[in-house]
C-alpha cells in the first residue's frame, strides 16, 4: 500500500523508482498510468489531472508492463500493428519492420509470438514505445529477461526518448545504463517515497 | 473516427486469431451439434412433437453454445497480458466492450448459419421458405444474448468462480431475449404471418437497445481496478 507519496518528475527527465517485492513500484505506475484510481489524495501527470483526464494522459503516455503485452497467436508484426491502431497511429508495414529490426527481432518478424522466448517478448513489449512521439513513457522492469544485448537496447531505448523530451520513469531491481544515468533514484520503502542513491553512488 | 478504428482493431485481431486457431467455432460447433442431438435422443422419434419443440430446442442450444464463447470473450486478452494493453489505449475505453460484442456476434452469427440448417434437418422443418424473418429474429435475439454476455462476461473476469458465475448471472438476464426468440421462430415455423410474431420482436428490439445503452454506459466501471 502507498501512503504519502509526494513526487515532481521535471519533464524530460528519467526517474528510477527502486524498493523491494511488494513495495508498490508497480502499484505507482499504474496509478500515474490512469490503470488504477488512488483511494486518496490526487496528482497531475503532464498538467492533466490524474481523476479527469484519464483519456489525455493516456493519449500522450506509453507503459510497459513488468508481464508485457502480446497475442500467442499473432506475429511480432500483427503485434505491433494492432497496437499502432490501438492509438490510431496505423504504421506503414515498412515501419513496422524496421522498428522490430530495431529492438533485435528483424528475424521474427512472422513468427507468431507463442514461439518467442521471455527475452525476445520483452523486446517487442519495448518495440511498442517507438510506434508514435511519446510525453511520459513508464516502463517497469524493463531489462527483465534480457541478455547482455536487451539491457543495451533499452539503455539505447530510454536515451533517445529522453533525448526526444520524453519523460522516463523506470521501476526497476535490475541496473543497467538507464538506471545508472537516470536524473533521479528513489526508493519505495513501507510504501513511502524515500531518496536513494543511484547505483553509480550519487545522491538521488 | 478513433473509437470506430479501435473497435475494428479488436475486431479484426480477435477474428485473426479465431481464424488462426479455430478454438471458440470448432468447440461451439461441436458443443452446439451435441446438445441438439441430446435433446431430440431425449425426446425419441416423436417428429410432430420435435416440430412444436424445435425453436426452444434451437434456442437452448444457442445459448449454452454462447455461454461457451462468451466465457472465452477476454481470454485471448488475459493470456496476452491482462486487459492493461487495452485500456491503455487512449479515448473512451468502451471500444474495448464494442469490439468484443462485435466479435462474440459474429461468431455467434456464423454458427447459426450451421446449426438453423441442421436443425432444420434433424427435425424435418422447412426452413428455406421463411428465411428472411428467421434471420431477422436470429439477428435480434444474437444480439440481445451477445449483448449482455459480453458485459457479464468482463464483470465475471476477475472472479475466482468465473466459470459458474458467468452461467448464474447472465441466464435469468437471458430470460427476456430467449422468450422472444423462442416464441417469434416457433410462430414463424409454424407457418405464421410475420405479424404475429410483432409482439415478440418488439420485445427482442427492447431488450436488444435498453442492454446495449445500459451495458456500453456502465462497462468502465466492469473493467476498473
């Protein structure tokens, strides 16, 4: 349960939320995602109220859940292009190949996804925030399941949205790049928002 | 113009997958062929009597076989992810329940288009002369039964006993749409004026508006965390 959070994320910036199992970073995100009301207290996500403007934060706001988002039955690239549709951005076919030869699945882009390893579906669930300009991106647990090549691919990934303007928030266990470089580091513990120190050793 | 795309998007990706995986129509067929022969085996080579019986037995098996793909409705989206994918999307998330409801129509639609002529075969009823009107009340009362399953389906998908719950909430729902597809396709087949079934497709068109207004304005708060 989370109590008493308080939290300004400047734009453009990227925030790691950290804290152990349970402690409410998924929870967090999905409030500010607009998925999950908050019993109490209220919030602004890009100027727009978190209790009204579900539908205008969601327009401008790409979310990778920790489990990801994909059909058993549909290829990478249906995938993907349901998805595009999803937020009525339909993507040229050529885009679509290129976006999935992008995060490493230029060679699966047929395969249905049923065949896909864990590490190969996370890619495509990252493949998802290329698809249109995005204002706030919040992935959690972005680099589980990756070999060496995915936590690079989600550095890269997470440096140009923020290179873009986009504003990142991370809830992450695993420290990559992006955690590393991240403008902020903060902890949930007991369900209160505490500074830490990022994992290069500054100060949050 | 966004909500019509979004709902074509599940439509097109939930039929994709059926075609793909056949796993909702082989079963409903199967399903729906075995309770239609269960019932006249019950009743024995009494043709008359299967004749006055035949749009209940007709109808009881379209319901039970819909429950079976109404049960399945978030399926494809659990297995995928949870219903988050979706309802990230942006806008009005009733494009979730109207491309859902589009999609158990259809496929509902398509097994009746096997099941009216098998009936029709089973228990010896002309059918071809009276198509028009069977598929008008076809249409109604597939939509009423799609209707509301599709909404009692999304507020079932997060319980424990969904698979019973769905069953015990939606048949007395079902009450109302099964007493005018019943009623309507009997005084058709036997012979009827269409007007004389007025009463009871002015009953199916009721129920088919009411549950679609009442269903599409409250299905935010079915799918709501």
């Amino acid at each position: 349960m989370l109590r008493g959070i308080d939290l300004t994320v400047e734009p453009g910036t990227s925030l790691v939320l950290t804290g152990a199992n349970g402690a409410g970073k998924t929870t967090l995100l999905r409030i500010i995602a607009t998925l999950l009301k908050p019993s109490s207290g209220e919030g602004t996500v890009l100027g727009l109220s978190l209790a009204d403007d579900g539908e205008s934060i969601r327009a401008a706001t790409g979310y990778v859940s920790a489990r990801g988002f994909a059909y058993d039955d549909l290829t990478a690239a249906e995938n993907l292009r349901f998805a595009a549709r999803l937020v009525d951005r339909p993507v040229p076919d050529e885009r679509i190949a290129e976006i999935l030869v992008g995060v490493g699945l230029g060679d699966a882009t047929d395969q249905t996804v049923r065949t896909f390893s864990t590490g190969m579906r996370r890619r495509l669930a990252l493949a998802v925030l290329r698809l249109r300009p995005l204002r706030l991106a919040l992935l959690d647990e972005p680099y589980a399941g990756l070999d060496a090549d995915g936590v690079a691919l989600v550095d890269r990934l997470v440096g140009e949205l923020v290179a873009a303007g986009t504003t990142v928030i991370l809830a992450s266990h695993q420290s990559g790049e992006a955690t590393r470089r991240a403008t902020r580091a903060l902890r949930i513990e007991q369900g209160r928002l505490v500074d830490a120190a990022t994992p290069d050793g500054r100060a949050g | 113009m966004a909500m019509p795309g979004r709902v074509a998007a599940i439509v097109w990706k939930d039929l994709l997958i059926e075609v793909r995986t056949k796993a909702s129509f082989h079963s409903m067929l199967a399903f729906s062929a075995l309770v239609l022969f269960v019932f006249s085996f019950a009743i024995g080579p009494d043709t008359p009597l299967l004749r006055r019986i035949a749009a209940g037995l007709l109808w009881v098996a379209i319901v039970f076989t819909g429950l079976l793909s109404l049960s399945r409705t978030y399926q494809s989206e659990e297995a995928a992810g949870g219903l988050e994918g979706l309802r990230m999307a942006p806008g009005d998330p009733r494009f979730i329940y109207l491309g859902k409801l589009a999609g158990n129509l259809l496929l509902l639609l398509a097994l009746e288009v096997v099941l009216f002529p098998a009936a029709a075969v089973l228990f010896q009823i002309e059918m071809l002369p009276h198509a028009l009107p069977l598929a008008g009340i076809a249409l109604l009362g597939t939509l009423g039964i799609s209707t509301a399953g599709t909404f009692y389906a999304a507020l079932t998908l997060h319980l424990r006993a969904r698979e019973i719950m769905l069953p015990l909430l939606l048949i007395p729902a079902l009450v109302p749409p099964l007493l005018g597809a019943v009623n309507a396709t009997q005084l058709v087949l036997d012979g009827n004026p269409f007007g004389d079934a007025a009463l009871w497709v002015r009953l199916l068109v009721a129920y088919d508006v009411v549950f679609f207004v009442v269903c599409t304005w409250l299905f935010p708060l079915a799918v709501e965390d």
